[in-house]
C-alpha cells in the first residue's frame, strides 16, 4: 500500500469529509424523490413479472416475464436493499427506507447482512484474515494466503458461487472454515441456522411453491421462470461485487498495517482497495451504484445516486495525493477478476512461471 | 369473528413470506400514493379540505382523515406526519373540532399556531393547502371532560385554546349541566384564536362563562392573580383544566395549591415541546433507556453507546465511527449532537446512530 505520514493521513481524512459535508447539507427532496422512483419501479416489475408469468407457454412472454422479475430482484437487492441498509435514507425518517428495518428480497437476512456486510467488510475491508468477503472464503485471490490443492480447482467453485449466490450469501455468517478448524461450534452457530432456514424457506416457499401452485396448471412454466430470474440476480450480483474488490490493481492490507489505524488510514485503505467500472446511466442504476465502489467504500451512507456526482471531486483528492483511482470499462475490470481468480488457483511460484512463459 | 380473526392471521402471515415486511399491506404504497394518496395502507391518510385563517399566525386545518381512523375523545391529542424536504416529521397537536363532527361528517380540526424557528408550524403555514393529504395517527391523552358533570374551570394561555375547543364544543352539544368557567389569557385582543366560535358558544351554551384577559395590552403585565379566582363561584367544587406555556401553569398550579386544591382535581397537558438550545454548546443530559426501564446521567461528549454501556447495557453496535449503521436506535425525545457534523437533532422522534451522538439535556431512547 502508498505509504503516506500521518500529517498527509489527516489532510486526506480533511478533503473527504468535506465531499461527505456538502453532500449531507444539501439531502433532500431529490434524495426522496429518487428512491421512491425506484421503489416505484421495483414495485411495478415485480407485479409485471409476476402477472406475466403464468403466460409464459408463449416463449417471447417467458423471455420477458423472466427477465422484468430478474431485473425486479436486482434493482431491489442492489439499488434499494443493500443502499438502504446502509442507512442511505435514514435521515428520511421512513420506517419503510430505514437500514434497521429493512428486509430484502433474497435469502440473506437483513440482520446478518448488517452484521457481515456493513460491519465486517466495510470496517475491515480487504484486510486478509479479517475481511471475510474477501474470496468469501471459498476463493483463493492473494498469495498472503497460502495455496492449498484444493485451490487448484476453484474456478469450479467460483462458478457454483455465482449460480447459487443468493444461498452462499445467506450462509456467509456460518463462517464453515471456522467450523472446520472447530475455532467455533455449531452449537453457537445454531440461532444463525435458525435465522437462515426462516428467511431461506421464506424465498423458496414464494418463488418455488407459492406462486407456482397459486397458477397450478403452468406450474412448471412458473416454477422455471422464477428460477431463471432468480438466476439472473444471482449471476449480475455475484459479478458486480466480484468487480468492485477482485480486480486486477484493488490492494489487500494485513492485520498488521491497519492495528489502531487512523479514520485517515481507513478512507486511504478504502479508496486503494475497491474499484469502479464504467457505463451507462442503467449499469449504474442495476449495479446499485456499485459500479462507484470507490466511492461507496469511501461513503457508505451517502445516497448511491450521489456518487456519480461525487465521483470528480473524489478523483480530483486522489490526484492530489497521488492514490490510484482504479476505473475502468466493465469488460477490462471483469476480465481481471478472471484472471485473479484464474491465477490464484496456482501456486505463487507456478503462477508466476505460467505468466511468463 | 374468530374466523374472520384466523383468516386475517392467515393473510397476514402471508403477506409477510410474499413481501418481505411486517405491514405487507404496505408494499403497494408508493404506488398506490401516486394513484390516490387517500389509499395508503401504512399510515391513517388524512385530506385538507379547507385552510382558515384564525388570527396572523394561527390557522386551522380541516382535515377528513380516511374512515378506519378511530376516532377521539374532546381534549385528546394527535400526532401528524407530514414530509418537509424529503425528511418524514412528526409532531403533535390537540384535535380542535368536537367529536360530533367527526362522527357526523367524517371532519376533524387541527388549530397550528407559528412556533418562532419551528420547522414544521412554520411550513404547514407556508405550503400546506387544500387537498394536500398528510399522515395521522391515533388520538391520545387523558385530558378529558369530567364524567359525570362535574363544574369545571379552564386555565387556558394562547394556543392552549385548542383542546378545550373540542371540550367547550362537546359540552355545549351535549347541554353538559354544571358551572364552566374559562379564563382565556392572550398578549393582545388580536391574539384571540377561535373569536367568533367562543362568542357563538357563550351565546348557546348558558352555562357557560367566559373571561378574555390580554396581557401585554398594559404598561404592567397582566398575569393571573388571586382576584381572578376570587370571583369564581364555587371555585373549591371545580375540577381545573390548565393548558399553555409554562408560566401560566406553574403560576396557576401555585395559586391552587395555596388554596388546598389536590393534584387530583388539577388536569394539565403541554402544548409545545421546549426549543433545544442551539447557541449553548453545553453538553450531556439525563438519558433514559425506555425498553431496559433505566435512567442514568452524562457529563461531557460521552456518546449514547458509551453512556448505554457504562450503565451496562449492550446495545448492537459495529463500526463506532458512525459507518455502518448497526446501532441506529429510535430517539423519543431531546436533542442530540452529531458528533461528526456538529449538528443539533430536533426534539421529536427520530433516529440516530448512537455511536456519534452527545446527548444535550435530557434525552429518551427505545432501547
């Protein structure tokens, strides 16, 4: 990482904050505006996808059925859930928009979330050994983290994440590899599995018994449309958030570096360890933003649809103090990704003589 | 019933596995807000009907709230929720129109005075209209009229008028027989909210007396005094209704007690919360943690969280540095400081993230 003094540490802690203050004065009716828009076209996606379904015996109305129910799931997992659980609109004072209310339309609960998520990698972000997301445990994406040969074939697992995604987030908080090493017991794991089969049959009761039998002749046809937009949710998800952490330049800290870290230190790991991708106003919006994970790392709270806005000024720091604002296209970023995780499945020694041959 | 009562369990549950939320009845709500505002689930919604000017800062909303509203008794209270700047408000105000009204053309009144520096007093007068519809919650409060009859005398200051309009209207309508008194104080005989209602009552209700007194007309303030009761007939029988800034009640409270009255037969209700003090930085307060029964108090910035765990208690926190959110907790009450921003709460309900908030003067949480 950029070693930088603590006096240039506080002077970039200055500069942020005062993106983050103008950003707070100036919430507002635009804020509430925004959100509701999209919670109104969430609203009406989901009840499209749902009504169309059951005419899903004409492939084109299966196609689109499917598809406006994907795309339902991710604006309200990705634009909605996960920026209002972040306590994005809490000013709003909306027990609807609140962070400690919400619950999302997946299996992950929205408590567990809280805790895995907002807590653990956004305060430890990418720091290897308390940054659990990082490789989810499952992946092997640094070489601070010794090869072992079950590596060798983790772009298998890779894949079966991205497909189950929304059931490997939901088990996140298992922590399996503390159970394997019996640091931790199941027995204290067992209020979680609770939790986790509640809110997990929850999600296969609506989208594969409920809504099936509810038109029991197309059963089948419903049953398969749900799970296919299920899958579509899965897959962009598990993509975007492999992009905003994984990629090629995003830097990994050890416990060490960050023992009794400043805020200062925080906002530089923050802003060295994620990256953005750019597109369109819609990849923005269907990403939740996330393409801005610089910012969103840096800002967590801040409205998301404000980060495209911030996004100059926090460039504009960045230069100042000579960081790296990693960007760019989403093909170049994702392919990266691949690579990470292709090259890690190898040794450091093989990796390396592979790269050069 | 009891089938009725399992089948709306069964939906309820149900609707909770579809949508993810305990009031899936909700779900549509943005929706439904944009197609008839009048049908939204989550809160009682409320239409203003009419807007009429009182005095130069006083007006009264008539509202026709949707019918499953409950309902009050005279004298009780409301809280409103309407959305200033994309901020959802909620405040409290006494219901101004008798039941009768209600029941009879589905209408109730709020009487809002302009609070110096008051956001929410200050907006409704500015750009709440006709046909605008806000949130309503269910009425409260335990100043109710006597029964049965029982003689009463009305303290009353200012804006303090407007519970016992409610009163003084359902008295009147039911032909309440016994002696009421009501000794209104206003600054000045502009002041005078609800005029031409007060003399219409005291034209049609004879049992009814009623005494004006402004205040600041003369050089001396003129304030409540001895005489003022002195000429009450049969004061020691009365049950008393104090309603208006603190003054007037701790003087009025002051002048009973020296005459033997009980707490029992003293009825008072406040009309505004304290304005927080925004100039003085001075920090720490009484905080009182609702849920675990306990009170303790700080000096200084300690935060909520430090202040909730020294009195050891464990409230769900994360980050402490006011990132994540894990400890947002719901204030009932006071002002907090953000720690951060340096930024002043407002004295309502809200929440705030416990991890960066000093309270200032005395503050009550849901934990």
């Amino acid at each position: 990482m950029k070693k930088m003094t603590e006096a240039q540490l506080a002077e970039l802690e200055t500069d942020l904050n005062a993106i983050r203050d103008e950003v707070l004065a100036d919430l507002g009716e635009r804020d509430a505006r925004y959100i509701r828009r999209m919670v109104r076209l969430h609203r009406s996606l989901e009840a499209g996808g749902r009504i169309m379904m059951p005419f899903g015996f004409l492939p084109p109305v299966f196609v689109a059925a499917t598809v406006t129910l994907g795309v339902a799931k991710i604006l309200e997992n990705m634009e909605i859930g996960h920026n209002v659980m972040h306590g994005q609109y809490d000013w709003m004072n909306d027990p609807s928009l609140h962070s400690q209310t919400y619950e999302w339309d997946t299996v992950c609960t929205g408590d567990s979330w809280r805790r895995t998520h907002n807590y653990e990698h956004h305060t430890y972000t990418n720091i290897i050994g308390k940054d659990r997301d990082y490789g989810y445990a499952v992946l092997r994406l640094t070489d601070d983290e010794p090869w072992k040969p079950w590596h060798a074939l983790q772009f298998i697992n890779y894949i079966l994440l991205s497909v189950f995604f929304q059931w490997g987030v939901g088990l996140h908080e298992l922590e399996t590899e503390k159970l394997r090493s019996r640091e931790i017991s199941w027995r204290e794991k067992l209020p979680f599995l609770q939790e986790f089969a509640r809110k997990g049959g929850r999600q296969a009761f609506k989208d594969y018994v409920f809504f099936p039998l509810l038109t029991f002749p197309v059963a089948p046809i419903v049953l398969a449309g749900n799970v296919g937009a299920n899958l579509i949710r899965n897959l962009w998800s598990s993509t975007v958030i492999f992009c905003g952490h994984f990629t090629q330049d995003a830097e990994t800290f050890t416990e060490e570096e960050c023992e009794g870290e400043s805020k200062g230190h925080w906002y530089l790991r923050q802003l060295t360890g994620s990256s953005n991708f750019t597109g369109g106003r819609w990849l923005h919006i269907l990403s939740g933003h996330l393409s801005y994970q610089v910012e969103h790392h840096v800002f967590p709270d801040l409205p998301a649809h404000r980060y495209p806005e911030i996004s100059g000024k926090v460039q504009a720091v960045c230069r100042k103090h000579g960081i790296h604002y990693n960007t760019g296209s989403f093909a170049k970023q994702y392919s990266t990704v691949l690579k990470r995780i292709l090259r890690h499945s190898l040794p450091e020694k093989l990796a390396a003589r592979a790269g050069t041959a | 019933m009891l089938a009725r009562n399992t089948q709306h369990k069964a939906l309820q549950w149900l609707g909770r596995q579809l949508f993810n939320r305990n009031d899936p009845e909700a779900f549509f709500d943005p929706l439904l807000e944009r197609i008839n505002p009048m049908w939204v689930q989550e809160y009682t919604p409320a239409r203003v009907e009419q807007v009429l000017f009182e005095t130069r800062d006083t007006q009264t909303l008539v509202l026709k709230p949707a019918r499953r509203w409950s309902g009050f008794s005279a004298g009780q209270h409301v809280n409103i929720c309407v959305e200033v700047d994309g901020v959802r408000r909620k405040r409290t105000f006494s219901l101004s129109s008798s039941p009768l009204l209600w029941r009879e053309q589905g209408l109730v009144t709020l009487t809002i005075k302009r609070l110096p520096g008051g956001l929410v007093t200050n907006w409704i007068h500015d750009h709440l209209q006709t046909g605008a519809v806000i949130g309503l919650g269910e009425a409260f409060g335990d100043f109710l009229i006597p029964e049965p009859a029982r003689p009463v005398l009305f303290i009353v200051g200012g804006s303090g008028i407007t519970p016992v309009l409610s009163q003084l209207e359902t008295m009147a309508a039911q032909d309440y027989r016994a002696p009421v008194t009501l000794l209104y104080f206003v600054r000045t005989r502009d002041d005078v909210i609800a005029r031409e209602k007060l003399r219409a009552l005291e034209a049609r209700y004879s049992a009814l007396t009623l005494n004006i007194i402004a205040t600041n007309e003369s050089e001396e303030p003129r304030y409540l005094r001895d005489q003022d009761l002195d000429a009450i007939p049969g004061l020691k029988a009365r049950q008393v209704y104090l309603c208006g800034p603190k003054g007037l009640m701790d003087l009025a409270q002051d002048l009973l007690y020296k005459r033997g009255f009980a707490d029992s037969d003293i009825h008072s209700t406040f009309f505004s919360a304290p304005a927080a003090n925004l100039g003085n930085e001075t920090l720490g307060g009484q905080v009182q943690f609702e849920s675990s029964r306990l009170e303790v108090g700080s000096e200084g910035d300690a935060t909520l969280l430090e202040i909730a765990e020294a009195a050891g208690l464990s409230p769900r926190h994360g980050c402490r540095m006011g990132i994540c959110h894990q400890c947002s907790c719901r204030k009932t009450t006071g002002t907090v400081i953000n720690r951060l921003t340096g930024q002043a709460s407002g004295p309502g309900e809200e929440n705030v993230q416990l991890c960066i908030s000093v309270p200032q003067g005395p503050v009550s949480l849901d934990l």
